[in-house]
C-alpha cells in the first residue's frame, strides 16, 4: 500500500488561499475546509469550484459543494 505525504483535507483560511488552491494540481482529489462562509464568495469564484478538481468544498456555515469535473469544457461556458 502507498501513502501520500498529502493530507486528505485541507484547512483554508482566506478567499485569497481558496484561489490559489483552485490552480494547483498539487490540491487535485482533496476535500477542502474554508474558515470563511459560502455566502462570502464572489459568482466568479463559485462557478470556478463548481468546476474544479476537489472532492469537496465545506464551509463555516456547514455549507458543501460538490464540484462537477466530469462536465465538458463546452457545458461550462453555459
């Protein structure tokens, strides 16, 4: 069995750290925890997690969303 130095979850602080984690590919198939809540974020930066490459993303209200990679590039422009 091989075990990943990687944690499984990540604890992030700041919008700023959520869209920094949004380009990494060192974060791909990690459940995030936001300290701030869902309500904070801008419309740009939801439809950017809805999109990503995270299992999940939990915030501060209890709020989790579950991005959709299998969608096609061509369904996100919708």
């Amino acid at each position: 069995m091989r075990y990943s130095e990687t944690p499984p979850l990540i604890y992030i602080v700041t919008e700023t750290q959520l869209e920094s984690a949004l380009s990494s590919i060192a974060t791909k198939n990690l459940h995030i925890y936001c300290a701030f809540t869902q309500k904070s974020l801008n419309t740009k930066l939801i439809k950017d997690i809805q999109y990503s490459h995270f299992k999940s993303i939990s915030f501060s209200d209890a709020q989790t969303l579950y991005p959709q990679e299998t969608l096609s590039v061509k369904n996100r422009a919708k």
